[in-house]
C-alpha cells in the first residue's frame, strides 16, 4: 500500500467579499481533486485543540498524527533542526523574521508593511543575516540564514517565558508598537530589534532593493520561541516508512525529528511560483526509493491568505491540482500497489483577516481499491460540514487514514 498526504497550508477560509462571497475552494477548478472527493470520504477534522496558537506547527503536527500537546516545544527549535542547527539542551529557538517596516523615527510608532520583505531572495536574506551576526552575535546569541525571509536565533541559555512574541503576519498593516513584549526576559531581545533597524536601512542589500522598486529588509522580527524538540520515529509510531517534502524549514525539521527522509527539491520557494513539477516528481522518487507515505506540502496558499491575495490563493489550489496531482496519481495508478490520498489544509488563512484560524478544516480520504459515493460533488468547508463526519481530535485522522479499512 502507498500513502499520499497533500498538504496544501493554509487553504480553508471565510467568504471572500472580493470574490463575490465564496471561498477559494468554492471557486478553484480541481478536477482530480473533486474526483477523489466524490469516491472518497469528504469531512472535517479539528487540527488545532482548544487553547492552542493556530500555528502550521501546531496543525501539520496534528496531522501528522502527533499529539502537539505532548510533543510540541515550539516553532522555532523545529525550523532550527531543518537548517542543521545542534541545540544544547538550554539553548532556546527563535524565528527571526527580516521584515520591512515603515519609516517612523521611534520603533514603536512604525508599521509593518511585509513580514516577508517582498518574499526576499535567499541570498540577498544571506548579506543581511551576516551583517545581523556581526553586530549582535556573541556567546549568548547566534543567528542562522535560513530560506527567504525565515532565519533562526539561538540563544544560550536562554528562556521561552517572554511574553508576548507576536508572529510578523499576525499584524500585516498595524503599528508594531502593541505588540512587542514588555516582558523583563524579553529585554535583550527587543532591543535587537529596536536596534537593528538602524544597522539595516542603509545595507547595500536594501540600497539596490529600493533602487529596484523592491520592499527593503530593514529590521529583524523575533518569536516562536521554543526549547529542543523531541518526536518518536514515525516508522516506528505508524508502522510506515515515511518522507516529508516541502520548502518550509519548519516541515522540513518535523520530518527530520521524526526521522523521515527529507529530500531536497531545486526551485522550491514556499510560494505560488514554486517548483509545482519537481516537488510532485521528488515524490514519485521516494516512493520508488521505498518509502511508503509521502507528505507533500505546499506553502503558497497561506502565503496567498497572509498577503491578502485572494485571486493568487484560488490560482494556487488549481496549480496542485494541475502540476502535481496530475504526475502522483498517474504513478500511483500505475505503480500496481493500492494506495490511498489524503488530502486537507492545515488550517485556515482567511483572506479577510490574513491571519492563521482554528476553525475546523475539510478532508478527503480517498482510497482506490475502496471507491465509495460520498455525496459530494464538489469539496469545500460547506460540503465537507454537510457531510456530518467529524473528526474531533486532529491526530487520530492519521491512524484512520492509515488503517485497514
């Protein structure tokens, strides 16, 4: 039996009024997709627990089969692994974002305008995480490159009691000031980012982005904090032999904590010009290679919510469908095993508030020697809730998934 999980972050929403009242599923053509749906078994899943952040650690945790209330230390200490980071056993994780912010003379009073600083390239990310290193590195402090805007902060010695660390996207548009921890343990850290506004506005990174009309990268933004991860080996949780693939650090460090193969794909940029065919043929190999599940993941609907972005976010769904449903599943039909596809968001990003949610989101479980008429014509949050199955408690959609059915 081969397993295919495709994880497309962020894609369950609110009624778009951009998009005359419907959602992004309701709109996106996904002919696989739908097909699946109407053989399949259509539901919702509750990926994120009451009284837990609506975060993509949180949720692909979930999904994963992980209980993130017993196994979750944090976002950062994960996208750390990813990168190849060793944490002590009193080191603390943080993400740090290169963000841009408006120009206002006190910190405080500045907008944020990009928590992705116009999704900045990896290798301009590089100069500036340099420069960052140099200035406020020492023995308590070591900052890491990582993809894009998404780097990491280790601190020695450091503390998770820091008040509130908002994520960047969670205030796209708001003035950063209410929403900087006033935390003593925080200190030192918002002092860093106070100060590196300064250090950064005049790199000669920002100076050639400005010149090309482009988001300048001009402050550090730091949270997720978290202690080093421990997660059981899914072979050994599951019985399978699993392999994660995606662009996020943050994927890519789950799968490496739970000893997954991790594969590297070229061209993967967390967004909707991301190598759709490569991520697709990648699996296709790991199969091959022996690996029984795969757990696909594409970062571009989220990005598409958070930077309210509805027509990209509907476009995004129908390129998974398009580029890589349509290379898994001609594989999968031919390889000559069974197999069965599961396919969900994480979580909402609801285009009206570009933000994270933690409303229930839909599924489809499909399975090809199992075929069943699920009633639905057309997979979305309202079709899914008609159906009335419902999973309450996000992992166990796991277990189901790879039981004997």
């Amino acid at each position: 039996m081969k397993y295919a999980v495709v994880l497309y972050d962020g894609m369950a929403d609110y009624p778009v009024p951009a998009l005359g009242g419907k959602t992004p599923m309701e709109l996106a053509k996904k002919p696989r997709f739908d097909a699946m749906a109407r053989k399949g078994r259509v539901g919702l899943v509750k990926t994120v627990a009451d009284g837990m952040k609506p975060g993509s650690d949180v949720a692909n945790l979930s999904v994963l089969g992980y209980d993130p209330a017993t196994c979750y230390t944090g976002r950062s200490p994960l996208e750390a692994v990813s990168i190849g980071v060793q944490m002590r056993a009193d080191d603390v994780a943080l993400r740090c974002n290169i963000v841009t912010l408006s120009d206002e003379e006190n910190y405080d009073d500045k907008t944020m305008l990009d928590y992705s600083a116009g999704d900045i390239s990896s290798a301009e990310a590089a100069e500036i995480i340099k420069t960052v290193q140099a200035h406020f590195g020492n023995e308590e402090f070591a900052f890491y490159s990582g993809v894009s805007y998404r780097h990491c902060l280790i601190w020695h010695g450091g503390t998770t009691s820091l008040g509130k660390m908002t994520p960047p996207h969670d205030i796209s548009g708001r003035v950063v000031g209410p929403h900087i921890s006033t935390a003593p343990s925080a200190e030192k850290l918002v002092r860093m980012m106070r100060e590196s506004y300064a250090l950064l506005k005049d790199h000669p990174v920002n100076k050639a982005r400005i010149a090309a009309g482009k988001s300048p990268a001009n402050s550090i933004w730091l949270w997720g904090e978290g202690s080093r991860p421990a997660l059981s080996d899914f072979k050994e949780t599951f019985g399978v032999r699993g392999s994660i693939i995606s662009a996020v650090d943050l994927l890519k460090g789950i799968g490496i904590c739970a000893n997954m193969r991790v594969p590297e794909v070229p061209g993967v940029t967390g967004y909707i010009d991301t190598n759709f065919e490569g991520k697709a043929q990648a699996a296709v190999e790991e199969w091959k290679n022996g690996s029984d599940l795969v757990y696909l993941h594409f970062e571009a609907p989220d990005e598409c919510g958070h930077r309210n972005e509805p027509e990209n976010k509907v476009r995004s769904i129908e390129l998974i469908d398009e580029r890589v449903l349509s290379i898994i599943l001609p594989y999968l039909d031919s390889c000559g095993e069974d197999y069965k596809v599961m396919i969900l968001p994480d979580h909402p990003t609801p285009i009206v508030t570009r933000t994270h949610a933690g409303d229930p989101v839909p599924f489809m479980i499909y399975h090809k020697n199992g075929e069943r008429e699920s009633g639905v014509a057309s997979i979305n949050e309202n079709t899914a809730k008609a159906t009335g199955d419902f999973v309450g408690f996000g992992p166990d959609l796991m277990r189901q998934f790879l039981a004997n059915d």
